[in-house]
C-alpha cells in the first residue's frame, strides 16, 4: 500500500508508488444530489495525495459548470474532458436519444475506454456514464471488460442515475444518494458553485 503523504505540499507519486496504489470500482448512484459532486470531492482527496485525476464528463450538455475551471490550478495532474458539444433536449432529460446524441456516447466511451486502460490515470471518474448504460447508449458488456480489464491500481468512479444491476453486481462500493428534499421542487434554480 502507498505511504499517506507525510506533508501537505502538492506532490507527485513516483511511478512505483502509483503501481502500489489497489484500485476500486465505485458506483454513485441515486436520484439525490451529491453524485459529481462526490466524484469531485474524492478527485480533490486524490490529487492531494499526488494521484493523477481524469474526470470525463460523459454527457452534461454544453452548460457551463464551475468545475471546468479547476483544470487550470491543477495542472497536468487533472485532466476534465466534455464531450457534447451542444445542448440536445435528450441531454436536458427531455425526450428520446437522437443519432446525434448516440454519435456523442459512442465518442465519449471510445475516449474513456482508452483512459481506463491506459494506466496513465490513477482514478478516472466516469461523470454521468450510469445514465448512459441505462439507455443503453453505452454497450453494458463492453464497458465492463473495460473496466475489469483496468490496471489494477486504477480506481474508476461511475456516476449518474439508474446504474445497471450488473454494474453494481462488480462493483468494490455502491452508494446511492436518495432524494428526501431538493430546493429545486420549491423553483431554487441550479447556483453556480453549488451545483453547477
Ligand atoms: P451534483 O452535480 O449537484 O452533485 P448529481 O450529480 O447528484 O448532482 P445529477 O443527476 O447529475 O445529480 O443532476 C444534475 C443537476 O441536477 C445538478 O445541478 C444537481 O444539483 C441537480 N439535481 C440533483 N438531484 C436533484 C433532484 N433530486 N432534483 C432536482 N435537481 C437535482
Ligand atoms: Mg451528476
């Protein structure tokens, strides 16, 4: 197991201790609020920790969202990707996929895959993909292989509503964040910073 860092300046892991690093499967899933920001909040821990961070966001629309800008005080140790390049009613929760929003998924997971396996990152958050697998816009089978075939220090960080059943089956940690109370329902709008 990897020493914890015995200060708190930034550092970077040598190769040896990231490969000492054991790597989990996590799942955030639920309709309550808290799942990318909880993906965040463990990115954040990580990089304190020296550990390199790729943070995919699968499918958010275009919406502007405060965590785009963390990539420039973190440097080469965080890597946050966007993939749509445009708001789709699908995207907005509205509606059927289009074969715009399916060509969007399907270059998303080609990326992520590559991420996973290439052993480069030491947790890589797949931010909303549990939607994606839900409606089937990501082939299960595949995404699975992908993320059993990982190196196995690599933690992968799987968000998003409805995860499949055979998802969580291989999973390490399945936390679901259950909705009692959302400001939303009483016409809060979404607050910069807090949740987007
Ligand atoms: P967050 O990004 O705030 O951690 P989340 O990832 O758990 O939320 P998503 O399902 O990705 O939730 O929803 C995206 C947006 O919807 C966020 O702005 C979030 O604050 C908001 N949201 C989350 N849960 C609810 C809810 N139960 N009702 C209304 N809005 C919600
Ligand atoms: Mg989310």
């Amino acid at each position: 197991m990897t020493k914890h860092p015995k200060d708190h300046r930034i550092r970077t892991m040598s190769t040896a201790e990231r490969r000492d690093h054991i790597g989990l499967l996590q799942v955030y899933t639920g309709d309550g609020k808290g799942k990318t920001t909880a993906a965040l909040g463990l990115s954040l821990r990580a990089l304190g920790a020296g550990l390199r961070v790729a943070f995919l966001q699968l499918f958010k629309g275009a919406l502007p969202s405060s965590e785009l800008a963390l990539v420039c005080r973190f440097g080469s140790d965080f890597w946050l990707k966007r993939f749509a390049r445009e708001l789709t009613p699908y995207s907005l929760g509205r509606g059927e996929p289009t074969d715009e929003d399916r060509q969007v998924a399907a270059e998303a997971w080609a990326t992520a895959r590559e991420v996973i396996l290439s052993g480069a990152w030491d947790l890589v958050v797949l931010d909303e993909v549990n939607n994606l697998l839900h409606a089937a816009l990501i082939p299960i089978p595949d995404c699975l292989a992908s993320l059993l075939q990982r190196p196995r220090y690599v933690d992968v960080v799987c968000t998003g509503r409805g995860a499949p059943q055979q998802l969580l089956d291989v999973a390490d940690l399945v936390t679901e964040m259950r909705c009692l109370k959302h400001p939303f329902a009483s016409g809060v709008p979404a607050r910069p910073g807090i949740d987007c």
